[in-house]
C-alpha cells in the first residue's frame, strides 16, 4: 500500500551554501520523509549572496554526486531550472526546498539571499516554491536540530494552505532549542538587519591587493510584524514574497510632479 503520510510525489531540492553544505543535509532528511523521491540539485561550491542569478555567458556542467543527487557549477537560480527543466522536465517536481541556509534570511538581506532567490526561481518556473534560514548566535555554532525537528511540520501546515501560485515563502528559524521556539508566525518581510556593505582591503604574500565584501548588521527597533522582531522573540517567520516591488508612494509622487510640469 502507498504510504499516506508522504504529501508529495516528488520535491526538488537545492541551497547557496553548496553540495557539502550541513544545512542542506538537514534538508535531505526532512524531505525524506515527505517525499517519495528527493532530488537533490545544489551548486557545487558556496553560491551566497547571488539573488536570482542565473548563468548566461557560458555552459553549465552537471555532476552526479548519488542517486537523484547532482552538482552544478552555477547559482542556486541555475540550479533549480536544471533539476525542473532538464533533469525532471517530463515530471516536473510538486515543490522547491531550498536551504536550510546558514544564518538567517530578514528583511532587505533577502534580495541579495541566494537561498530565497532560488525560491523565487522556482516561483518563476510555476513551481511552490519555500526557502529556510536557520538564525544562530555567533560564535555559538548552528542548532542544526532546531530546522530538523521544526521543519517537517512547517511544510506541511504550509503544504495546505493557499499560496503557491502568487508568491514563495521565505522561512526563518530562530536560534534556540526547537522545543523552546515559538509557533509558526505571518511575518512582512521589514528592515531587518542589514544596513550597509564595507570593504575590507589588505594585501597578500605577495603584495598584490585584495579586497573582501563584508556586509553590516545591526540591530534596530523594526515594526511588529517584520521578520526581525518576530525571530528576535524566538518564533518561526513565514513571508510571503513576490517579484513586483514597485515603491508606490514615490510613483505617486513622481507622478503628482510630472504632472505639475
């Protein structure tokens, strides 16, 4: 008899941190048991911080890592359209699991978040589509269990609800014992903590230049319903996300003052 307590036939996973990476390991094991089969499609090296995108100015190689397991040297955006538009083209998975990404994903840090740009990929693709974070305290290391026991009941509370074909949903976990987070909580997406990026500069060896991109966060008072402050109580955020992003109090303005030409 077939297994009833599976909710899909086929998902499709990937993340940015890489093939190796222990969160997307985390992901495997969750998906396992509400899958009857797990893909796995990751980059095959660290791909953080590359939004939506995708590859265009040269080819994609493709590596088998094990069975339904393949590495590609590309983003996470590239990643999802070979697992769902080649490799599983004529049987197109029933939901995008990207993550669980190292560190949380809040608020504008979420544009550049290669972990929910291959989230919104799979949106684009007509495919549902979630994206996981898992918040930690540095230099505590990653409560990995958090994710794993929290994750399987997320999905599928969120598996039954409608939201799959106008948005996907960014899903952050908070840093603490799973047994001490709080309830799966709607969430805007917020400020969140990123604030500015600076530029480390030094030089090698060899004296050559390098420089590094270090992104700054800070802490700051956000509203009630943000991601942030909502993470910052020790509660699961669930937002959902789109493309549009038009800022429509300055289109109205810019339009009262084209008019007043």
């Amino acid at each position: 008899m077939p297994d009833t307590s599976l909710l899909f036939d086929r998902v499709l996973l990937t993340n940015d941190d890489g093939i190796d990476a222990p969160g997307l390991a985390v992901l495997e094991e969750v998906a396992a048991g509400l899958a009857r089969e797990v893909w796995v499609v990751a980059p095959l090296r660290d791909q953080s911080g590359t939004s939506h995108c995708i590859s265009l100015h040269g080819p994609l190689r493709l590596t088998e890592k094990g069975t339904r397991r393949f590495a590609v040297d590309g983003t996470p955006g590239d990643c999802v359209v070979m697992g769902a538009r080649h490799l599983l083209r004529d049987s197109p998975p029933d939901l995008v699991l990207s993550g669980i990404n190292r560190g949380s994903n809040l608020g504008v840090e979420t544009l550049f978040s290669g972990t929910v740009g291959a989230a919104m990929t799979g949106m684009l693709l007509g495919i549902p589509s979630i994206a996981f974070s898992q918040a930690y305290r540095h230099p505590d290391p990653v409560p990995w269990d958090t994710g794993r026991a929290l994750a399987p009941a997320t999905i599928r509370t969120l598996a039954g609800l409608d939201w799959s074909g106008a948005a996907c949903l960014n899903v952050n976990f908070p840093a603490c014992a799973a047994a001490e987070a709080g309830p799966l909580t709607l969430t805007r997406q917020g400020a969140g903590l990123l604030d500015g990026i600076d530029v480390v500069s030094s030089r090698d060896p060899r004296n050559l230049a390098y420089h590094w991109l270090r992104p700054r966060r800070t802490v700051r008072d956000d509203h009630a319903e943000s991601e942030a402050a909502v993470m910052q109580s020790g509660r699961i955020s669930v937002t959902p996300l789109r493309f549009e992003r038009t800022h429509e109090e300055t289109l109205a303005r810019l339009r009262t003052a084209l008019a007043g030409d």
